[in-house]
C-alpha cells in the first residue's frame, strides 16, 4: 500500500519538476486560498487534537501540537511569502566552455520525493508543502499521532488547492500510522531524502533504519553568553526573551553563561527577571556563592546533567564562566550546533564568538529566537539542520534542490583529449 502511494508521489514529482515558476507560484496561491476556506475545521480538528493530548504529552510537545487561528493566518502568510521568492530550480551555477564548442552547464534541479517525519507540529504540514511545491518535490508526510487530525485536514485543504492547479495533488501525501515509518524508511527506490523533526533519540532511530539520506538536527541545547563588556539592559532583555518568547522552540536558550567579573551585579536582576516571567532557574555552586547573603529566594543547585539538557520549558541552567575562552569550550562541549549567542559592546570579542563556536547560527546582541526561516526571509522552512554538511541552520528552498551537469557538444570525444599528443581544455568560464 505505501509503495504504491510513493509510487504515485514519485509520478507526481516528475511532472511537477517540469512545471514553470509561474504554475507552481499559482499553485501555492490556490493552497494558501484553500487553506483559508478550510480554516475553521483546521482549527476545530487541532482544538480535538489538542484535547485528547492534553495530559498525555510533554507540555513542550503540547505547546507546539496548539494551532489556533492567530497561528494558521501567520502560517498563511509564510505560504503567500514562499510563492513570492525566486525559483530555486532551473538556475545555472556554473557556466564553462571545457574545449571550443564543449559547454558544461550546473543547472539547479528538484531533489524529488521528500519523506518528511515530525512529531506534532501540524505548521509543519503547511510550511514544507508549500516549499516542497516550490522547490518541485513531492513530500510524504508522517505527522505523530496526537497531530492525527489536524495533518489530515490540513492535507485535504492543501490537496483541495492543487486540484484547481497543474500540480498533481498525488506530490503531497499524508500518513497517518506508526507502523507507516518504519515501511517509509525502506523505500530509497522511491523515497530521496529523510527528514525528521523529533527527539534526538527519533532522528537517531530514523539514521540507523534507512539507507535514504537523511537532513534533520536532533537536540536544540542554544547558549546564550553575557560577556564582560556587555549592556546589562540589552543582556537581561536578549535573556529573557531567548528563553520566555516560546520556551518550547528549538532555538529557545537552555544555558546561560555570565562572565565571572560582572557576576556580583547582573546575576540577581537577572535572575529575578527571569523568575518574575515564570522561570525556574538552576544555579551553577559559583553562582551560589557569588550571591551569597543576596540570596533571599529559592534557586536550585545546577548539575552536571543540566548543561546537556533541552528543557523545552520555562526551565534555564545558569553557568558562570572566568572568560570567553571557557564560554565558548562550554557551548562546543555542551552545545547541539543550533544557535548560540554574545551579548558584548566588545566588537573583536564578538568576532571571536562567531569564529570559534561551532554552530548552524551565531548571533551577537540579539535574541536565539530569530534562528528562523520565516524570520530568515526563506518564506519558511522544513526543518533547522545542525550537520556540518550543506545545507545547515534553517532550510528553505536552497535545500530542497540538488544539481545536475549538463554538457553539450559538437560531436566531441574523450580520445582528442588522451593519448600521445593530447588536446589541452580551455576551461574558461563563460
């Protein structure tokens, strides 16, 4: 049964890497049209899946599983932002005359089928078809079973607006069973790249049960470091911000790290910032010390498991550090290569930060919470990749394409170029 659905995903995909700019762009304008006919039930389907899960599931994953009806405008929108970006697919990257009248070309081109797995999170359903149209892929689609009926919903929506396009509605799929992922995970005949969006103990299961390549990150344990040369307005507003904005993101901080010489100042406001918003802080056995007799409230001790925890909640590790040195070998000994931050009025300090952390996105004076596609300007994204492999950080249509050589000759061959005395290429670009 799933084969033959990726069969016809795959069918599906080969016409739609044919179409123009201008069919898929119509075509992501019928989704977001359809997507707002369909709004109420959307919202009415998440509101049941949200009261069946509610006790169920972590709260992080409550959290993200919510899709009211502020959320499905802005996803929405990030639709019509997508149809307004340039198209990936068709651009020549490189141009080069290998030997008179020999052209290579490197044309950009649609990966083909996407198998995309993801635990709540039905905005995902909404941001990867619109890129995976763009992009020219086909997508199955495996949400977790307590997103069950608002992902099919919301792929009868989506569906609903292809089926006025000259997209086939066949490139956007939806499954709907646990059992459904492992048999994805086997169809590399059909299936090109796998990409999972869960814990890291998931995206681990997903790397060692297929042969299908595989895009996706794991844990997002971000930092943010508050040098000794930083604004304490600016640092306490980042803090609190990076941690309280949606606590149960990715790109929410988990650790923050204070520069020892301005401890005895900022780590009480900070804190008491930070409790005010609801957070429960654990505190490092120097922190302790330095507030001392200032302490006049509750604050757990801070363990060597906290600072390789994602909390995903209104939970923060505080960590007081001697310098930048050991700031930055904390957030590459702890860290997830998501997104850390500096605050620092220290310019060259910040320049070390960003050339010394290892991480998809690094930031200074400003919040983790912008490690975004949407706020990237992508239109959206389909995940935030923490590899080291292209593509990396949030992933939008640039990696949802791959490339292929295109030569064209005039009746040319390899013997002119071997041999005795052989033809030298030109190799000029064009």
């Amino acid at each position: 049964m799933l084969t033959e659905i990726a069969q016809k995903t795959r069918i599906a995909a080969q016409h739609l890497a044919n179409l123009s700019a201008e069919a898929k762009n119509k075509a992501i304008e019928f989704i977001a049209k359809s997507l707002e006919i369909y709004a109420d039930e959307i919202v009415a389907a998440n509101a049941a899946d949200c009261q069946a899960a509610e006790g169920e599931i972590a709260p992080a994953l409550y959290a993200r599983l919510k899709l009211d009806a502020a959320k499905l405008k802005s996803a929405i929108v990030g639709v019509r932002d997508v149809g307004k970006l340039a198209d990936p697919v068709g651009q020549r990257q490189i141009h080069k005359e290998l030997d008179a009248g020999l052209i290579m070309q490197r044309v950009s081109c649609p990966v083909g089928v996407l198998g995309v797995i993801f635990e709540a999170r039905p905005d995902a359903v909404i941001q990867i078809a619109s890129l995976a149209i763009k992009s020219g892929n086909g997508v199955i689609l495996k949400g977790g079973r307590e997103a069950i009926e608002s992902c099919n919903v919301l792929v009868k929506a989506i569906k609903a607006g292809l089926a006025q396009s000259e997209v086939d509605p066949d490139a956007i799929q939806i499954l709907t069973t646990r059992s459904e992922t492992t048999e994805l995970l086997k169809l590399d005949r059909y299936v090109d790249l796998i990409i999972p969006r869960g814990s890291n103990e998931f995206v681990k299961y997903v790397q060692d049960n297929t042969r299908i390549p595989v895009l996706g990150h794991a844990d997002g344990i971000c930092h943010l470091y508050i040098d000794s040369e930083a604004d304490f307005d600016k640092a306490i507003a980042i803090t609190i911000d990076s941690k309280t904005q949606y606590p149960a993101a990715c790109n929410a901080i988990e650790t923050l790290l204070i520069h020892q010489s301005i401890a005895s100042k900022l780590l009480l406001p900070i804190i008491n910032q930070l409790q005010a918003n609801g957070v429960e802080v654990r505190l490092s056995e120097l922190g302790h010390e330095i507030l001392g007799n200032q302490q006049n409230l509750t604050i757990d001790l801070a363990i060597a498991t906290d600072w390789a925890t994602e909390y995903s909640n209104l939970t923060l590790a505080i960590q007081i550090v001697p310098d930048l040195d050991a700031a930055i070998t904390h957030i590459n000994t702890y860290g997830s290569r998501h997104t850390d931050g500096i605050v620092t009025e220290n310019l060259t300090t910040a320049k070390v930060f960003f050339d010394r952390v290892d991480a998809a996105n690094v930031f200074h004076n400003c919040s983790t919470r912008f490690s975004d596609g949407f706020r990237y300007g992508f239109g959206a994204e389909v995940g935030i990749s923490t590899q080291k492999m292209p593509p990396r950080g949030p992933v939008g249509l640039e990696g949802l394409v791959t490339y292929k050589y295109q030569i064209t000759g005039d009746g040319h061959i390899a013997a002119t170029y071997t041999g005795d005395n052989p033809k030298p290429f030109t190799h000029q670009d064009l």
